[in-house]
C-alpha cells in the first residue's frame, strides 16, 4: 500500500488532541517528522504517538527532504502564513489549521501561492466534516427549509479565554479574540450550510472587558493556561462580538462570548426557512421542525470523529488532486467575513462588501 509521507509542524494541543489521534489510526500514512520549537514538545508527542519517526525544531528539514509530500501546519495562528508559504515553495501539500491566518490578505496570498504551485492547501475549518452539519447541509440542498431566511448563532461560554496573556489574546499573534477562534467555525459553517452565499453589508461591535485588567480576571479553568502571561503578557482581543450580516441569502445575527457574568454556555445556531427549521447544538445533534407536519424530528445517526474524516479526506486530495470542501478557496469568503466584521467593529459603521 501506498503511504503518504507527512511531517507534522507545531506539537501542541491541537496536534495531541486531534490530528496525531486521527493519523495513527490511518494505514496510508507515515509520519516521518514531528517538529517543533520546543524540542520537548516534539518528544511528546512522539512518545505518545509512535507513528512519529523523528522530532526536529526547524521545519525547513522537512521541507528540504524530498519523500515528504504533504505538512500539517498546527501552530498559533500567526505563523501559519510563513509556514504555509514556504511549504508550498518547496512543493508540498499543506493541511493548515483555523483561521487562515491572521487577516483576509495574507489569506488571500496563500490561496494563490496553492494555485500557483499547483498544490493542495486546506484550512481545519473541521465542523464541515461533523456528520450534525453534512446532514444539515444535504437538507438545505434538498429543500426540507424552503426558503431560509435567517440564521442566528450563539457562541458564549461563561469563563473561556484561553491562555490570557499569551498567543491567542495578543492580536499581532492571533488576528482576534472569540470573533476569530470561535466565530471562525460557526460563521463558516453557516456560509456552508446554506451553500455559499453573496456577502453584502454587516455590522459588528467588539468588546474587551472581562479580562481588562489581566490579573483580577477570575476563572475555575484554562484552555492553554500553560501559555498564560498574565504578568508581561498583552489582551488586546475580544472577549465579547456581536453582528449581523445581509448576504444574498439568510441575514445572519450573532453573539459570541469567550467569557460573559452568565453560567449558560450557550453554544446553537438557528437556521429559520419559511418550510422548516433547525437547530444545531453545535458539536452535537441537531432538531428538525417541518412547517408541514409541525412536529419536532431528532434523528438518531452516529457521528464519526470529525479531525479522523478531514484528514483522511485532505489525504485522499493529496493523492487524487482534486480539491475537497476544505480548499483554501472554499474557506476565503468566511475569511473575508471575518476580516470585514472586525473592521466595522473598528470604524463603528458598516461595511458595505
Ligand atoms: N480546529 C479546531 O477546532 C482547533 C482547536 C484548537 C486549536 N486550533 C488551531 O490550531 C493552532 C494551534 O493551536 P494549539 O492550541 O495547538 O496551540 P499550541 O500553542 O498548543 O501549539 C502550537 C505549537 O506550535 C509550536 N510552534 C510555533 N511556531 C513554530 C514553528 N515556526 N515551527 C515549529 N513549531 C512551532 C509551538 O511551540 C507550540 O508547541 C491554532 O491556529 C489554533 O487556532 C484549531
């Protein structure tokens, strides 16, 4: 059989969580490098995940060695540009994790640097592979919403900000706050779920204040807290957005919040179509109410591992060259999105796309 030669870069969290867990388990593919900065990190991971060959702590090793074929970027956000681009310059296949990267037009340069190499570069934008939204999407493309007209989502947790202090509350390093780590997955999945649509103005505020003063912000636990700087560290993110969207389909109206003085996480999206309606409790399973029957459906379905699913499916890209769901193009309009929200939230007005 066939293996793909893969090289992992950025042995954190999201490495050991998902993407290591999901490539052991497949029999195409080998590992050859695990690499990162802190060389521990890479040993690690290693010693958790046999299927990792060797750890090194520059990725232009890999780079330069010619059996590797495609990259895994997995590291803060701010780097998978440079990452990106140089993996494509010497010819591989990229996986890069969400968001693209930190702004629209850094974004934009990898997606045509993939054109130009000819290459596959996909974004972990993974919810598109959870079974709750494939079954929804395949819905919307049957017609069980008829015409849906809004769609309003809800991403707020009680005491969420990940390591405060460090990369993902600096916006040089992140691109944001809960607006781009979180609002990434759900305005995107929403963008796919109602099978693209045109972007025509939107309005959005920001805000920064449950962790303004970094050392009085009170939490029972961390995601990241081993990358917490709370003493010479920067947050200067968003802890709380909300927006709303006119697109040439549903508008779109959304609150997310990494911490708010409200216990409920509250974690859904709305879809509301003048034939039926749903409601996806994200990361979960989803209720359908048909306008005809007027009852509530809540199909029974197993759902497989969504990072398993990506990767094998960015594999098979690898080997097919044909691009998926997950191409770099596919996911520009959510990072246009994105981009277009924090600017309004800058200028206080709205942004006509
Ligand atoms: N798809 C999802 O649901 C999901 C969930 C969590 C995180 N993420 C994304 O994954 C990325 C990583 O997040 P994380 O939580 O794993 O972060 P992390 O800080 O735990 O891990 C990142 C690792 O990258 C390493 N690194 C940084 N620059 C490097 C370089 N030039 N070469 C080699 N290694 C380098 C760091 O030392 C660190 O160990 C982020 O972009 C984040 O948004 C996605």
């Amino acid at each position: 059989m066939k293996k793909t030669v893969l090289a992992i870069i950025g042995c954190g969290r999201i490495a050991n969580n998902a993407h290591l867990p999901a490539l052991s388990k497949m029999e195409n593919v080998r590992v050859k490098y695990g690499c990162d900065l802190l060389i521990e990190k890479a040993n690690a991971l290693k010693e958790k995940f046999p299927i990792i060959e060797e750890t090194i702590t520059d990725y232009k090793v890999a780079l330069a060695d010619p059996e590797v074929e495609a990259v895994f970027v997995l590291t803060p956000n701010y780097a998978h540009y440079t990452v990106t681009m140089d993996a494509l310059r010497a010819g591989k296949h990229v996986m890069c994790e969400k968001p693209i990267t930190v702004n629209y037009a850094l974004s934009c340069e990898m997606a045509e640097e993939a054109r130009k190499q000819n290459k596959i570069l996909n974004i972990g934008v993974c919810n598109r592979y959870h079974r709750s939204v494939e079954m929804l999407e395949q819905m919307v493309r049957e017609g069980k919403f008829g015409n849906i007209y809004h769609v309003y989502c809800s991403f707020r947790s009680f005491r969420s900000i990940p390591g405060l202090g460090g990369a993902f509350t600096d916006k040089a390093q992140s691109g944001g706050g809960v607006l781009i780590d979180w609002g990434v997955h759900f305005l995107d999945l929403i963008l796919y779920v109602l099978g693209g649509a045109k972007l025509q103005n939107l309005t959005c505020d920001t805000y920064c204040e449950m962790a303004k003063d970094m050392k009085a912000y009170k939490y029972k636990s961390m995601w990241a807290e081993d990358t917490k700087d709370v003493e010479n560290g920067v947050n200067d993110v968003d802890d709380f957005v909300t927006g709303y969207i006119r697109t040439d389909k549903a508008s779109i109206s959304f609150n997310g919040a990494w911490a708010q003085n409200l216990k409920k996480n509250e974690m859904f999206i709305d879809f509301l179509g003048d034939q039926g309606g749903a409601r996806l409790d994200y990361g979960k399973k989803f209720v359908y109410v048909s306008g005809e029957t007027l009852e509530e459906e809540a199909p029974e379905y197993e759902i497989p591992n969504m990072y398993f699913c990506e990767d094998e499916d960015f594999i098979k890209s690898v080997n097919s060259g044909e691009k998926n769901r997950n191409y770099i193009d596919n996911i520009l309009e959510s990072a246009k999105l994105l981009d277009a929200l924090y600017q309004s939230a800058e200028v206080k007005k709205e942004i006509v796309l």
